[in-house]
C-alpha cells in the first residue's frame, strides 16, 4: 500500500490494513516507544497502536520530543 | 503616551510598516514578554524583542555564563563567562536599547514560583533546555490562559508552535506526558549546531511581536519544524486533542507540579 510518511510518498509490502504497531517495525521508526504518531491529522493514543490500522493513501506524521533550547 | 523623536528615529523602519505604525510601535512598547531560559534559544529571543522596544521583557535562568555557551548564545560575550546569565542578558539588551525595562529572575522555573512570574506578563516563551520545564511551562500557561511559544532543539533539528490556551492544541495534546529520563538525547549530551537556536529563537519571538502587533497569523494548530542539515521547514496540522491531560474535555492536571522524572534528563543545566 501508498502512504504519505512525515510528508513523503513511502510504501510497504502489506496491501491490507497493519495496526500502527507493526507500521512502526516496518519503517523501522526510532524511538518507537517514545514517538507521537498522528494519523490522518489525529493524534493517536498511544494505547491504541495495536488497535489503529493504516490502509493505502493514509498519511502518518511521527512526532518527536525536542527537549533542548540551551 | 506618544512617541519621542528619538524613538521615531529607531523604530522607523517598523513604523515605516503598515501592519506596524506608530499605534503598533506603542502597543510594542507597552508589551510585556516573559522569556524562559536566556541561553541558546533565549538569547536571539531576549535581543531581538529588546531591539523591537518590547518595553518589559522579563528573563528567568538559574545558570551562568559558561565557555561552551558562547558557540551559540549569543547574548553573552566573553568576558561575562561566570556572571549570571540573566544579568549578563540584561546588560545586552539594555546596551541596545537602554529605555526598555528589564526583569531578571535568577532561578529556575518550578511549580511553586512560575504561576507568580507569568501573570505579569502578556505572552511567554519557552526557551529551556529539559522536559520538566517545557511541560511546566505548558501547563502553567495552559491554566492561567497565558498565550506562549513553544521551542525545542536538538542537534540540527528544531520545532516550534504557538499555544493559545482554550482556542489552539497544546503541547500536551501532541506529548501528553513527558518521556522517561535517560531516554532521549538533549542538551549537552547530543549537541547542536550553534546556529540552530538563532533560527528557531527568531522565529519564537516573531510569534511574540506579532501577538502584541495583533498582526497576520500566530504559528497556532500547526507544529512548524525544521532542520539545519537537509534545509528544510515543515509545518504539520495539529488539533486540540479531546483526552488531552490538561486542555481536554476531561482533564487530569488541575494544578501545576513538578515532573520530577523529568527533571534529571538534563539535571537542569550541567
């Protein structure tokens, strides 16, 4: 399936939905454990990563913390 | 109050401006601006709003002036390594614009003093180094209805976005709880190119004089990011988040504490 990642085109091997989760093994995110993800203009809970689907022409936003300002 | 000669002369290019003009000259002037941390973030921040006559700018840091600071807080020179960084601060803006007043606070910023200091002022901006202090900052605006300026940096990288409690998404409603300490690199630990700060500062106090101008579109519901390397800005759609911790419909912070997991991520300065 297509999906626009962090605002590119990028496609994974799967043509059904994959829960969040997987999505993030995948495209080997960084810091998976830490990382914001937003679907489609929704910021997901983090609990529900297991339970949100990607399906082709999704788009996927990973947020990260940015702690530094000094 | 009406403008002297003087300040016509240094602020006409701003006066020269029609979304500016004498009347927003005088709102500048009568602005108050509270900047958070005077170091890589805070520096551009403190010296452009000081050379805009934002007429009282308050800066609150804990730390001195070290060596390594000087690659990129510019605010500070050499010779005032070891003084305060808020007085070493002051004593730039005022040396550029000496009509300004200026309010220092030598502390760092915690549960018990920032709804105190922020309620003097008009708009806030974020410019520390650690996640306790950026989510405190978030939550103590996000109660007291204070607009501010969100601003993180790390290594090349750089994000910004203004929060306008009760209309816009908080910083909370894309990070609902900080990340645990020793997790993620930040500060000292993993570096930043020194002109970093510079870009993002400028723009945080760009958001800060056009909220006091009441002038175009505050950076509000979009989390603008940059990075240095690649050359690129993107701005990302956020919405206010419905199970956001403090500005959701059902909040769980009603008082400000300390995240105190959070606070040894950077041990707050060294």
């Amino acid at each position: 399936m297509n999906l626009t990642v962090n605002g590119k085109p990028a496609s994974i091997a799967e043509e059904n939905p994959v829960p969040v989760s997987q999505l993030l093994e995948l495209l080997r995110v960084e810091q998976r454990e830490y990382v914001t993800v937003e679907l489609n203009g929704d910021i997901l809970d983090r609990g529900d990563f297991d339970g949100a689907t990607v399906k082709d022409g999704d788009n996927v936003e990973f947020l990260y913390f940015m702690g530094g300002g000094r | 109050m009406k403008l002297s000669e003087e300040q016509i002369t240094r602020y006409s290019r701003h006066i020269l401006l029609k979304e500016v003009g004498g009347k927003g000259q005088k709102k500048l002037l009568e602005g108050r601006v509270l900047i958070i941390g005077a170091g890589g973030l805070g520096s551009p921040i403190a010296l452009y709003l000081a050379a805009a006559g934002v007429g009282t700018i308050g800066i609150a840091d804990a730390d001195e002036v070290d060596l390594s600071n000087l690659q990129r807080q510019v605010i500070h020179t050499t010779p005032d390594v070891g003084k305060a960084k808020v007085l070493s601060a002051k004593e730039t803006m005022l040396a550029i614009n000496p009509e300004l007043t200026v309010n220092t606070y030598e502390t760092w910023v915690s549960a018990e003093n920032i709804a105190g200091m922020i309620a003097d002022y008009d708009f806030i901006i974020d410019g520390t180094d650690n996640f306790a202090a950026k989510f405190l900052i978030n939550d103590a605006c996000v109660l007291a209805g204070k607009p501010y300026s969100h601003g993180g940096i790390l290594q090349f990288d750089g994000q910004t976005m203004t929060i306008k409690p009760g209309e816009s998404p908080c910083y909370r409603c894309i990070f609902p709880e900080p990340p645990p300490k020793d997790v993620i690199p930040t500060c000292s630990r993993a570096g930043v190119i020194g002109v970093l700060p510079g870009v993002l500062g400028t723009l945080q106090a760009t958001e800060a004089i056009k909220y006091l101008l009441g002038a175009g579109d505050l950076l509000t519901g979009r989390l603008l990011t940059y990075n240095a390397l690649r050359m690129r800005f993107r701005e990302i759609p956020v919405k206010k988040s419905a199970k956001c911790p403090i500005c959701g419909d059902h909040p769980t912070i009603t008082e400000l504490k300390d995240e105190l997991e959070a606070m040894t991520v950077c041990d707050l300065g060294h």
